[in-house]
C-alpha cells in the first residue's frame, strides 16, 4: 500500500487497535435494538423508522441535505458513529445552537487525523463530525442552520477501491453525544439512530461500507 493511501486509511481503521468502545446502558440497549439482517434491502428511510432513535428536539430541520446512504450500523464493530454519504461540497449546518470547538477539546484520547469539526449544543447534545472542511473557528457561537463546513476530505480521494457515495469515498462521519465527549468509536448516542430520529430523508441499509475486511 502506498504512503499515501495508508495514511487515508489510517483514520478509517486505527479504531479497530485502539480497543472496544463500550457505550453507556441506554447507549447499549439502543444499538441492540438495531439489529436487522445483513442481507437487507437498502430502503428509503423517513421518520417512521425511527421509533428508537433518541428525541431530536430543536434541530434545524434541513442541517444536512436530504439523499445520503447511510446505516443502521457502521462498518467499524462497535461504534455508536454513522458515515452519511453525500455529495463532496455538500454544506452541512448546525443541528442545534451551540458552541464550536476545537475537536481535540472533546475528542479522546485524540481526534482522528482528518478534518473535522465540532460542536457543543445549548441544550445538552454535542457533534463530532469528520471528514468535512471547517468553516468556522473554535469559539464561534452558531445558531441552528448557521453553515458549519463542507463534506471534502481529500484524503479520501487516495482510497483506490471506488466508494459506495455520489463522489466515491466522501461523506461526514456523524458523531453524538449528551455528555460532550467522544472516543474514535462516537459519542454515548448511536448516531444513526438520531439522525432517523430527526426525520432524515435519505437512503438507510444495514451497514455502510468501509475500505478494508474488518471482523
């Protein structure tokens, strides 16, 4: 594997070395709720099908455009984090009002090496998201809606398989959490199932792809 190539695939996979993230008990029992076969169909995912997912109250509705793929689970065993494939240059916006932070502020032990940005919300919920250009500063206060970065992680662009996305391996890897803090395996609230729990329109399978075989 080239140099290059490597260090794209090193944010991916170096949460399978850095030990099993165990979420809280309500963490938990919501990712076990989520289980479905491995061959099902992808689907068209809306408000119905999130009758688990955690209350998405005051979300700007329209904070992340709708038609991503993304899953109930992610390919990396164990994590509470969801991958959203879209467009490269799509706008992604505050879900909520809040602060914006320097990821390594929350993000332990540190964040991964891509460029991310995050946000502690007022009312409680906090977001990590990676694999996007930041277009505000840490100490930012943000409304909801308040445009926050653009899904383009180049890094990505060195993957040689070709990606299951609209622009092959980019996307924004959703992270959420109500205590404010993050591992390389999310927050303490399964991301998929919030973002269904906010109404998200877009396309839902079982689990989104990653670059390598991961058991």
């Amino acid at each position: 594997m080239r140099a290059a190539e490597l260090l794209a695939v090193l944010a991916l996979v170096a949460a399978v070395g850095m030990g099993p993230y165990v979420p809280g008990p309500r963490a938990h029992a919501a990712v076990l709720s989520q289980d479905e076969p491995e061959d099902a169909a992808p689907e068209q995912a809306g408000p119905e099908d999130a009758e688990e997912a955690e209350p998405a109250a005051d979300v700007f509705p329209a904070w992340l455009p709708p038609g991503g793929l993304y899953g109930r689970h992610k390919w990396v065993p164990g994590s509470n984090g969801v991958d959203v494939f879209l467009p490269r240059g799509t706008e992604v916006r505050a879900p909520v009002a809040g602060l914006v932070v320097a990821p390594a502020a929350v993000v332990l032990p540190f964040p991964p090496p891509v460029p991310s940005v995050a946000l502690r919300g007022d009312s409680g919920l906090s977001f990590f998201m990676g694999h996007v250009q930041p277009l505000v500063y840490p100490g930012t206060q943000v409304q909801a809606g308040d445009l926050l970065a653009v899904i383009d992680d180049p890094g990505l662009d060195q993957l040689t398989s070709a990606g299951p996305g609209p622009s092959g391996w980019q996307h924004v890897d959703l992270n959420v959490s109500d205590v404010g803090a993050f591992t390389w395996y999310g927050g303490d609230v399964p991301a998929s199932q919030w973002l269904q729990g906010t109404g998200y329109q877009g396309t839902l399978v079982d689990r989104t792809p990653g670059p390598v075989q991961v058991e």
